[in-house]
C-alpha cells in the first residue's frame, strides 16, 4: 500500500530579514533579546505588552523553528509531510509605514520564492545534491497593506509571476476598515483575475473587554486570544464580507480560511436565517442591498478550509458545511510547539491528523484527499 501523499498548507515562516525588522522594533510587535541570553521572545499580541510582566517574560519563546527553513524540513520529515505551503505568520505587514510596505512585500516574496526554489531543486532525484528526501515547499505571498490600494494590485500581479507563489496570506483588517470595505475591491478583483488563493487568517482577536478585561486575559495568557478570539475574528470577517456583497460582485474569488473558517461552519445556518429574517435588506421589504448568493452556495464554491482544527466536531461541521474536497490538511508549524519532548511528534499535528482519518473511516479516499490531493489540485503543486 502506498502512503498519501501529505501537504501541509497552514505553515508559517518569519524569514530572518522580518526577525531582523522586528528586532529593532519598541513597539508590538517586536523582538526582546533576554538578559540571560535565553530564547528571544516575541511580543506578538496587543495583549502580551503589559507593563506590570517582566520585559523577558512577555510575548512567548521564538526559537529558530520560526525562521531556519531546515528546522522546518526536520519536522516535516519527522511528521511525514511532503510538502509544505509556506506563508509569513501574522502580523505580515499590517504595521509598516506606507512608504515602506511595498519594498517589504518585494523583499519578503522574493526571499519566499527563492528559499522554494532551493530547496525543491535539493529535493530534485536527479540533483546530485540530494540533501533533502522528498520535501518540496511553495509559499503564500505577502501583500503591502498599509499601502494604497494600486500597490497592492501591483504586487499582486507580481506575485502570479513568482514561480513558486501560489496566492496571498491577508488579516482581516484589509486596508485598515475591515473586509467589508469597497475600497479592497481593486485587490478582490486582482485575486479574482489571477485566481490566486486568498488565505484569510486572523490576528487581532477581541478586544480584551469580551473576555472580562486585561486582568483576566492576561491570567489565562493565550487561551482566550487563540482559542476564541482567533476564530471569532475569522467568522467576524467572513460574515461581514458575505454581507457587504463581496461575493456577489466576485463570484470567482478563491478563499481559503484559517482554523476551519472560525466558527463558521458552525453558525452557517444561524447566519443566514438572520440575514433570511432581516427587514433592513431590499429583499425583506427595506432599502439595504442584502447578500445575494446564500453563505452555503458560498461555502460550495468560493471557500476553502483548512482543517485545523483539533478534534472530529470541528471537522464534521467543515465537511458539512462545504464538502471533503475542500478541505486542505494543515499543521500551524512552528506555533503550538510540544511544551515538554521537543524530539517527539508534536500533539498538535497528530491531534488534526487523528480527527481527519477518525471522521472519514469509511471513506479513506477523502481522508488523502485533505490529507494531500485536494492541495495538489487547487494550489497547482506539481514542480514544473
Ligand atoms: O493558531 C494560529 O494559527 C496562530 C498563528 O498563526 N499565529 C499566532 O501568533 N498564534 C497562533
């Protein structure tokens, strides 16, 4: 019997020159270099900058998981995986100045591009320097977002010339007013042009007041941010684009959501009875253009999930709520590493593995499909 192949799509990279730019940042997010020459930490969250934590005891550890490409292929050796879609972790480029953004996403997509095409050539059989067995990489762009909208057409269409870019990493706060804004239409209709894959994943959360105050996130560190307010953000999101229209003027756009699109899959039907129940919209009598096409034709044709999302529930409210050919395995490396065997296979990958292949006993076929085919279909994977 031979193994399925395995792509890992939710992967993520702080390429050492986006380290170096976070080093010599103050404000979040920013690098702090312990006293003790301990791991450097990583002041990431609005919510990990309090005054009243010692400075080396904020943010959490980043080792060199986050930024040395071989310690990614380790583990993906290690975890079975053959290939890997890389993609800069949050918070991208949201928070450099204007005038900097679009040289940082050049710099950034090049480094992207070129770390690929090293190491697929590695990965090349007929390349004597056969250094790395089977795994290849390809990569989600990064976009200038503090920028005005041109440039990020721009780099948009730069990036579909990339040889191993196969769509863009994008938060949720767009050019600043959300997703919902009709200014981002210029770049929904580049991604629509291109059919690069929009790989929509959170960052910001909830404002600390919707878990009860500073006090008491800080008291629970990073549960409440990751584990609601993440997904929230997501469905937040996604909700206010359905709303707004934006796939009704893009029908062809290609979304692939994080964490198994938030909470999306789940509040699908309650979302749409409100929106079946709302008098404000043209169609229930009042004078607001509603959504035109429903969230579960969206769901069918514009969205894609990852299956991120730890456990069978999650996962079977995903296959529901789309189908198993639009679900794309995924790991979150180098976050959610193990806390205690660091040599093992970490919990967090093998949590998502045993709930794909749990789900789909009696369809093998649709568990490889997640677990690799469906990537190698809709992202184009095979190195040319
Ligand atoms: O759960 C996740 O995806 C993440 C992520 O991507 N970045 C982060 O800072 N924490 C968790």
């Amino acid at each position: 019997m031979t193994r399925p192949v395995v792509v890992d799509i939710h992967t993520h990279v702080y390429p050492p020159t986006y380290m170096a730019m976070l080093r010599s940042r103050k404000t979040v997010p920013y690098i702090h270099d312990p006293s003790d020459n301990g791991t450097p930490r990583l002041i990431i969250l609005s919510s990990d900058d309090d005054p009243a934590i010692p400075i080396d005891q904020r943010g959490r550890p980043v080792d060199s998981s986050y930024s040395d490409i071989s310690v990614k292929l380790d583990f993906m050796r290690k975890h079975g995986i053959d290939c890997s879609v890389i993609s800069l972790a949050n918070p991208w480029l949201d928070f450099v100045l204007p005038s900097e953004a679009s040289d940082w996403a050049k710099l950034i997509n090049d480094d992207l591009n070129s770390t690929c095409a090293q190491v697929n050539k590695m990965a090349d059989p007929e390349n004597n320097l056969l250094l790395v067995e089977k795994a290849s990489l390809f990569a989600f762009g990064a976009l200038p977002l503090s920028a005005p909208a041109p440039d990020v057409v721009q780099e948009i269409f730069r990036i579909r010339g990339l040889s191993h870019l196969r769509g863009v990493i994008m938060g949720t706060s767009g050019l600043g007013s959300g997703l919902d804004d009709p200014n981002l239409d210029p770049i929904w209709a580049a991604l629509e042009a291109t059919q690069l894959l929009l790989f929509l994943h959170p960052h910001y959360g909830l404002p600390d007041e919707a878990f009860g105050g500073p006090e008491t996130t800080a008291r629970y560190g990073h549960v409440l941010p990751l584990a609601l307010g993440f997904p929230l953000e997501t469905t937040i999101a996604v909700t206010r684009m359905l709303l707004s229209g934006v796939f009704d003027r893009f029908p062809r756009m290609r979304v692939l959501l994080a964490h198994s699109g938030g909470t999306i899959p789940f509040l699908a039907g309650r979302i749409e009875s409100c929106i079946m129940h709302e008098r404000k919209f043209e169609e229930n009598g009042g004078d607001t253009p509603g959504p035109k096409r429903s969230i579960w034709e969206v769901l069918q044709t514009n969205i894609y999930l990852d299956a991120v999302v730890y456990g069978q529930a999650g996962l079977k409210a995903a296959i529901e709520s789309g189908s198993t050919d639009r679900l794309l395995f995924g790991t979150d490396h180098p976050f959610f590493p193990p806390l205690n065997d660091h040599d093992g296979q970490w919990m967090s990958v093998t949590t998502n593995f045993n709930a794909i292949y749990a789900s789909l006993k009696d369809a093998p076929a649709s568990a490889e499909a997640i677990v690799g085919d469906n990537a190698v279909r809709i992202l184009n994977l095979e190195e040319k």
